[in-house]
C-alpha cells in the first residue's frame, strides 16, 4: 500500500488568527516543511494563485502540491450553482495543473470558525431535509469539479454546518460518488466522534486524510456556552499526531484495513510561538512515520 506525506502551513502562518505567524514567509514555511521529510504541502493563504507561479517555488524545494482548503458555499447557493462554479475555477485550475488530488472543501455558508466572539454552541445546524437538499447540490457541484479533473474532498469541520458524526453520516447517505470524504481525525475527535468508527462506516468514500491529533484536556475544559472554535484554536486544542490524545497507530491501521491509499497531511494550528513549527513538523512525521510502517504502507517521495 502507498502513502505520501504532507504538511499543511497552517502550523506557519494562520489565514484565521494572523497574529499567527503573521510575519512569516512562504520561503521559511516550505523550507522547514521539506527539512521535516515532508513530500508535500497544502495550500495557504501566502501561496501563489497560479500554477506558473508557484510551480517553480514548489519544485525548488522538492515538494508536490497535495490539496488545499476552499471555502465553499454551495450550503446557500442557488440551484444553477454558476457563482459557485466561477468562484472555484481559478483554484480548480491550479490543482489541475499542478497534479493536486483533490479539492479540500469545507462548507462556510453561516460558519462560525473564523469568528472569535462567536461561541461554539451556535453554530449553524442542518435538519435532515436540509442536508438531504444540500447533498443533491454538493454533488452536483462535485461532479463539476470532477470534470474539471480535480476530485472534491469533503472536509467536515467544527464550527460549521457539518461538524458531528451525525451530520457527516447523514451527508454521506444523501450525497453521490463524487462527494469524497476528507478524513480528519481531530476535527471528529473535537466534535465527539468516534474516530475509528467514521472509517469503518465511510471508508470507501475517503479520498485524502488530515492527520491532526487533539489535546483532550483542552478540548474538555471549554465552555462551548462561551468559547469559541478560534479560543479552543489559541488555547491550544490541536497538535500534531504524536503529541496529543488521539491512538494514531490504531487510526492509520484502520485507514489500511479499508484499502486508503493517497496523502496523509499534517495539519496543526496552533501559536507558533508556543509550537515552533519546525520542531513540531519533526514530530508530526517521525510519529506518522512510524505508524505507517507499523500498517504495513510504503511512503513515496
């Protein structure tokens, strides 16, 4: 089985909390994500827009383009979905030229995780005819992206509309093929999911995996009442596998025993002045490393 290891630069510079590695550079980002063994990066906020430009810096430091986030707002789009459509094309392209496995869709129609005063408890929710009208347009907008020759990759999310277990199982029941599912084993943590369970349950739809691991302490101490998913973000809920609560050995089995092959990416933020990237990129990879040989993967690159 194959696996390629991939980081995120949100450990770098947080499009979220600028305050958050605010002044660090691209350069620095890719840099110490290649020292740290990685193959592969995500896209960030710092990144150039096109396949001309940041072709050139990727392969100067040995790196691929694995995927990258898009806010998508096909929750509240009209049934034609042509903003939509116009708004990804230039991301869409970029992938494509670039060779990225998918599109990391997260739905951002109404959520609350870019909103510092906005309690994780009100966040939006779905009933199930309401997902069930999403799931038709989310596929139908997949299936674009899909000709476009990007896969879209479903991440659910805290603070958004699909965040539990529940709404994930629900959106998966009524969405098509097109529709893969972005694993993230932190996130599902966070929202009180059963990480090993989701696998077993939609295994075959997921086409990329996020390797973020928790700080369960931190997670149990908040006042959803209160606080929100950027106060959880600076009080340090996230790490990166080998430094928190989640059993990644037992994930990544799991992950093999349903056939994934693709990328497995790095993805932490957190304040870099607590968590120096670098360092805690050397503990990402040793840790995922070590539980990919443990299952039985062959890592490229």
């Amino acid at each position: 089985m194959k696996a390629k290891l991939g980081i995120a630069p949100i450990a770098w510079s947080n499009d979220d909390l600028p305050e958050l590695g605010g002044e660090t550079t691209l350069e620095t980002c890719l840099k110490e994500a290649a020292a740290a063994g990685f193959s592969g990066v995500e896209t960030g906020g710092k990144f150039p827009k096109t396949a001309v430009e940041l072709g050139p810096i990727l392969k100067a430091h040995g790196l691929e383009l694995a995927s990258g986030w898009y806010s998508g707002t096909v929750l509240d789009a009209p049934d034609d979905l042509a903003a939509e459509k116009a708004k990804v094309a230039g991301q869409l392209a970029l992938f494509r030229e670039l060779g990225a496995a998918c599109l990391a869709y997260g739905e951002t129609a109404g959520t609350i995780q870019n909103q510092r005063n906005a309690p994780l408890a009100t966040r939006r929710r779905l009933s199930e005819d309401e997902i069930k009208a999403y799931g038709r347009r989310l596929t139908r907008f997949a299936e674009h992206c899909a000709e476009a020759g990007v896969p879209l990759a479903f991440h659910h999310h805290m603070a958004t509309a699909i965040e539990t277990e529940q709404d994930l199982d629900l959106l998966m029941q009524h969405t098509g093929a097109a529709v893969g599912l972005l694993y993230d084993a932190g996130h599902l943590r966070f929202a009180g999911g059963d990480v090993l369970g989701v696998i077993e349950k939609h295994g075959r739809r997921i086409v990329h995996v996020h390797a973020k691991d928790v700080r369960g302490a931190v997670i149990e101490g908040l006042d959803r009442s209160r606080q929100s998913f950027l106060d959880a973000v600076l009080l340090g809920a996230f790490t990166v596998p080998g430094d928190g609560s989640i059993d990644f050995m037992a994930v990544v089995q799991r992950l093999a025993d349903v056939g994934y092959e693709g990328w497995f990416v790095v993805e932490a933020e957190q304040d870099p002045a607590k968590a120096p990237p670098a360092e805690y990129a050397r503990i990402g990879h040793r840790a995922l490393t070590a539980a990919l040989a443990n299952a039985g993967y062959r890592v490229e690159g």
